[in-house]
C-alpha cells in the first residue's frame, strides 16, 4: 500500500467507509515501521505524517 494508490482509490470512489480509508492509512505506517529502522527517515516521516492524519481524523464529527 501507498499513498498513490489511496489517493487512486479516493479519486475512484473506492472506499465504502471512512474506517476502510483509514486501515490503508494503519497498514502504510505499520509496514513503513516493520521495514525500516526506527532511527531512518522515512519511519520518522511516517511518525510525523501518522501524528498529523490522527489530528485531522480527531476534528471529523462522528
């Protein structure tokens, strides 16, 4: 997963809940973290990119 490919699936209508949406989000870090040091730059990007998605999901309304 990546995030052309979410951004393909948004553009396609192709997710049928936001928690779906969400889940090609979790499984991007998850596997940014399994793959790479924790000390590199791109689990540090991911750290920082994850924190900043979870702000924004936290100010949608249920």
């Amino acid at each position: 997963m990546d995030l052309s490919t979410i951004e393909e699936r948004l553009d396609s209508d192709l997710y049928a809940a936001p928690k779906d949406l969400v889940a090609d989000l979790k499984l991007i870090f998850s596997n940014c973290r399994q793959y790479n040091d924790a000390t590199t730059v791109y689990t540090k990007c991911a750290v920082r990119l994850e924190k900043f998605m979870w702000s924004l999901i936290k100010e949608i309304p249920e």
